[in-house]
C-alpha cells in the first residue's frame, strides 16, 4: 500500500523542480550547486537528489566542478558542486 503523502514525480518533473530551484535562488544557471544546496532549493531529500544528479551525469547532462564552501568549524573546504546542463533543442 502506498503512503497518501507520497507525490509521484516522473524523473523529467523532479530534474525540473531542480532546474527551477536554482533558477528562483539567484537567476544565475552558470552557478554551481552542491547536493545540500540542490536538496534545500528544492524540498527533495539528499538521497534522492544524488540518485536524480547522478541520472543526469550518465546523460551528459551534469557537470562537476569543486567549489569553495565553510564547514562547521567554519573552515573553507574545497567540494563537489555540480550544474545542470540544458538539454539541447535537438532531444
């Protein structure tokens, strides 16, 4: 039996949600994301934010680039961040 709460997102709608996320968070598609920026912008979990990332990767779709970000010691450490690319008009 399924769980009420549960929605139901193709892959396609989830990608989008993602894509719309870092579109509201600061207008620029060029900046990179980490999975917890990915998974905070977007309301998913970080689980299901790799598994989505990770579609797109085989895609060729996702580009990974490491980023500057502060740790809990409030420390600078270098991580992966990725970006989105657009699927081009031809798919």
């Amino acid at each position: 039996m399924s769980d009420p709460r549960m929605i139901d997102l193709t892959e396609a709608q989830i990608i989008e949600e993602l894509q719309s996320a870092l579109d509201k968070a600061d207008g620029d598609s060029s900046r990179a994301f980490t999975t917890s920026e990915y998974a905070d912008l977007s309301g998913l979990s970080r689980t299901v934010v790799r598994a989505k990332l990770s579609k797109l990767k085989s895609a060729g779709r996702l580009e990974t680039v490491m980023v500057n970000r502060r740790n809990l010691a409030d420390r600078l450490q270098q991580i992966s961040a990725y970006r989105i690319i657009p699927k081009a008009d031809d798919e």
